[in-house]
C-alpha cells in the first residue's frame, strides 16, 4: 500500500522532463527564428476555429505529450507574434524571454500574493519589484504599491485611492451620492479611455469628467486647467483629482507634470500620471527635465509589460503614501486570519488592491530587472526613441508619406498618393480612408503590424516602438513596404 496518491492530473518526473525539455526546444527554437516568421498569418476567426476544431469535452484523458505538442503548434504557428521585430502595435511589447522561464518558475510553485502567509517569498520580492520601479522612475522613496493585470487596472486602483482620500470619510458608509456632493476630476482630451470607464465604473457618470483641451504641442493646456477647477468651485463642486499624461497613447506626448503638480498643490487635489505606457523613459538621463514632476505625484501608473517588456500580464500602481491604499481596500472579514508577526507588521498586497487571490506577476518583472540592470534598458529604451525617430525621419524624406508626429517611441505618418491633387477637404477626406484600408491590409498581410491614431484630423499609421528586436533595416523596410501597399490600396480605391 502507497501512501502516495494516484491522481490523473499528476505527470511523473520523468515525463515532466522529457516533455518539459521538448516544449523548451520547441520556444527557444521559435524565439530564434521569430524574425523569418509573418508577424501574423492573417486567418480569420473561421479558419482559427477550424484548426482548433469543434471537438465535445472528452470523457477520458489524452496523453500530456500529445496535448503539449498539439498546443505548441496552435499556439507558435497561429498566433500573432508581438515579439516580431516588425511588430509595432498598440503598446505591447517584444516579451523577454527570462519572463517567460519566470512566469514558468512562479507557476510551479503558485504562490497566492494576497497575503504573506500565503506567499512570504512571492510577497518579499513583490515588495522588493516596487522599490525598484520607484527607483527607475524617479518616485518618492516612500511609494508602495502592488502589481496588477495593467492599465486600466492600475489606473482604476489609483483613482479609487485618490476618492477615498479626498471624499468625507463617511462615503464607505454611505455611498458617493449622499456624502460626496458632485466630485469632478480633471484630464486632457488625450487621456486613454480608462477614465471614462472609471466614471461610469464607480458611479460619477461621464460628466464629472472634465475634459481638458490641449495646446499646439497636445500636451494639457494648464491655463484652462486652472480656469476650469475655479470655475468649478464658484459653482460648488468639489474637484479631487487631476490626471497628467505621461506619454499618451495616441503620440506620445508628455503633459507639463510639474505645473499640473503645483496646480493641485494650491488647490489640495490629488496628482495621478498614467504613465502606464511612457514614463519608463523617465530613465533616460536626456529626459529627465521631460519628467519632471513625478516627484510630486500622489499616484503613478505604469505598465511593465510595455516598455520593460516583461510578459503580459503586468500593470503596476505606485502611491505616494500607501497607506491610502489601504484606507480604501483592507477589509477583515472573520474567515481571515492573516496575523503578523511580532517583530514586524505583515504585508498584505489583498489590502493594497481589487484582488484577494493574486498571481506572482512580480516575478518576471523582478528577475527582467536584475538580469538588464539600469545600463540595459537606458540602452533598449534609448534605442526604440531612436528608432522611431529614424521613422519619423525617413517618412519625411519620402515623396509618397507625410510624417506627421514623434514623441518618445511613437511615430505616426500618413500614405500620400504622388501627385494627387483635389480640394483640401476632400483631399484629406480621401487621404483618411485610403490610410485606414492600408492599415487593414498591414494587419492582415503579416509584414508589419501598425496601429493608428487621429493626429489633427489626419488618419495615421502608428508606430510604437517598445520592441528589444527592431533594428533600423526593419525600419527601412517598413519604409518599403507601406510605400508599396499604399499604392496597391491607391490604386484599388481609384478603379473603383
């Protein structure tokens, strides 16, 4: 008789291995040919299914290798590849390969980073990430915070934070309606669509936004955040928060951090950057006057998983003091019993955030820190702002593309048919809807994969550069391929 039990979940050591070491054969193979494969392969959501087939749940277990090796396939060969080098969308990053032995290595032993009992080492080294990041970034020394899914939670868990520091202490009690008055808050026109689903989310509505408009640079108009906050209190609403951008999500930009800062500094409102995309350049030493202001910030958002490349998932929330965090999440229902110990008070992250079950996301971050170091990614991070500044630079040279803007690592640029000429209007009218069919095809075709963004009424093509892989013969190739499909998409719109 055993005392070990038999379960058909469990896989023996020696096939562990040998599965475990053909799956590893398998990635790092894909990661060194990654730049021969298509960005993506362009199949639509029909053929996907088709691969993956229609199949009932089955009755009994297929064998691990099987099933390792089937998921390999459908996974490596149909997926697209946000690591190519020519890969250039949205802000999601080329994810380092020592994250994902990480994300590997925190399965296995499935730490829940809720409370230290639970996860003293997974808490240790969360803890330690934070320190860390606040260090990369410029933040106060005093910063805690937690690791979260990304940005839109990051910049939710700040928000929430920032109310209850600033509503009457008895909106827990009784709600935002009948202690909180109309509270308001403040952004530019460019803020990433987080803050509308916040208003909605948290009971504001949509019209306690107050939507900034931005100068000639799209960076926050300052002015008008001051004359907007007084106008507002002549009125009897109650501001409590004024969000910058740090690096929007559209081109870039950078809000003047430092005079939104001393804006709620004389009115007592709370400071949050989203710099969930940007602020990581924070690091570069020729852009330290850019940042400045973050010193200041009661709140910061970031996202490890753009522009530190750590694998998906990884936000992270920073508060100035996180005791606020607290005020606004610890709970101690009767089933829990996370005590601390004597000598020092426990940290418990289900306090700091949504989640009471966490994930060991630190780790991958953690470990991508040490294994780079502070050179390395002023290197990497240095490098993509060239690159797509070599973007930027090539595109105006062209006779077939109009740049249009460069902050940080984003480039957007427009198709320019050679010699077409009309009324302003219907020019770019034109211009509009022939980049926006490019761009469909880009996405499908799996040379390159660009988003888009709306600079000045113009539809761009969007280049985001948070990719360790780019080099500047993918940039020039770019160059080539937009010029060549812009013509094909020229031509197809004229015969029509």
């Amino acid at each position: 008789m055993t005392d070990k039990r038999e379960s058909p979940i469990e896989i023996s050591g020696d096939d562990f291995k040998k599965t475990g070491y053909q799956l590893v054969d398998a990635i790092a193979n894909f990661i060194e040919t990654i730049n021969e494969k298509p960005v993506t392969t362009g199949e639509n959501p029909k053929q996907i299914q088709q691969l993956l087939g229609n199949a009932s749940l089955p009755d009994d277990g297929i064998a691990v290798s099987e099933i390792v090796a089937k998921s390999t396939d459908l996974l490596l060969e149909h997926s697209l590849l946000n690591g190519h080098p020519k890969f250039f969308g949205y802000i999601t990053s080329s994810p380092t390969p020592i994250g994902a032995l990480a994300d590997f290595l925190a399965a296995a032993v499935n730490p829940n980073v809720g409370a230290n009992i639970l996860s003293p080492m997974a808490t240790a080294i969360e803890k330690q990430t934070i320190k860390w990041l606040s260090e990369f970034i410029g933040a106060p020394s005093s910063c805690g915070g937690l690791l979260v899914s990304g940005g839109n939670m990051a910049n939710f868990t700040a928000f929430l934070a920032a109310r209850t520091a600033k509503a009457p202490k008895s909106l827990k009690e009784d709600g935002l309606t009948n202690t909180a008055g109309e509270m308001v808050f403040y952004c530019s026109k460019a803020t990433h669509t987080w803050i509308e689903k916040a208003a909605v989310l948290f009971g504001h509505g949509t019209k306690a936004i107050r939507w900034i408009e931005t100068d000639a640079a799209n960076k926050m108009n300052t002015a008008i955040l001051e004359q907007t906050i007084n106008d507002d209190l002549k009125i009897g609403k109650k501001p409590f928060l004024v969000i910058g951008n740090a690096g929007d999500v559209s081109t870039g930009v950078v809000d003047d951090l430092s005079a939104i800062a001393t804006i709620c500094k004389a009115h007592e409102l709370w400071f949050h950057i989203d710099g969930a995309y940007g602020i990581p350049a924070a690091i570069i030493p020729e852009y330290k006057k850019l940042f400045e202001g973050i010193q200041e910030a009661d709140s910061i958002a970031l996202d490890p998983h753009k522009w530190l490349y750590a694998p998906l998932e990884a936000g992270c929330t920073l508060v100035k003091n996180p005791q606020h965090l607290i005020d606004t999440y610890s709970s101690h229902p009767a089933y829990y019993n996370f005590s601390s110990h004597e000598d020092e008070p426990s940290l418990n992250y289900y306090e700091f955030g949504f989640q009471n079950s966490r994930g060991f996301r630190a780790l991958k971050v953690w470990m991508a820190l040490q294994q780079v170091g502070k050179k390395g990614y002023i290197e990497m991070i240095g490098e993509d702002i060239a690159l797509a500044q070599l973007l930027f630079e090539e595109a105006n040279k062209h006779q077939e593309l109009e740049a249009v803007s460069q902050n940080l690592s984003i480039t957007t640029f427009q198709y320019v048919p050679p010699a077409y000429v009309h009324s302003e209007k219907e020019s770019q009218e034109y211009l509009n809807s022939l980049n926006e069919n490019l761009l469909n095809k880009l996405q499908e075709a799996g040379e390159v994969f660009l988003s888009n963004a709306v600079v000045a009424g113009k539809y761009c093509l969007r280049a985001c550069i948070v990719n360790f892989r780019t080099s500047k013969k993918d940039i020039h190739e770019v160059i080539e391929i937009v010029v060549r499909e812009g013509r094909k998409v020229h031509e197809t719109l004229q015969n029509k």
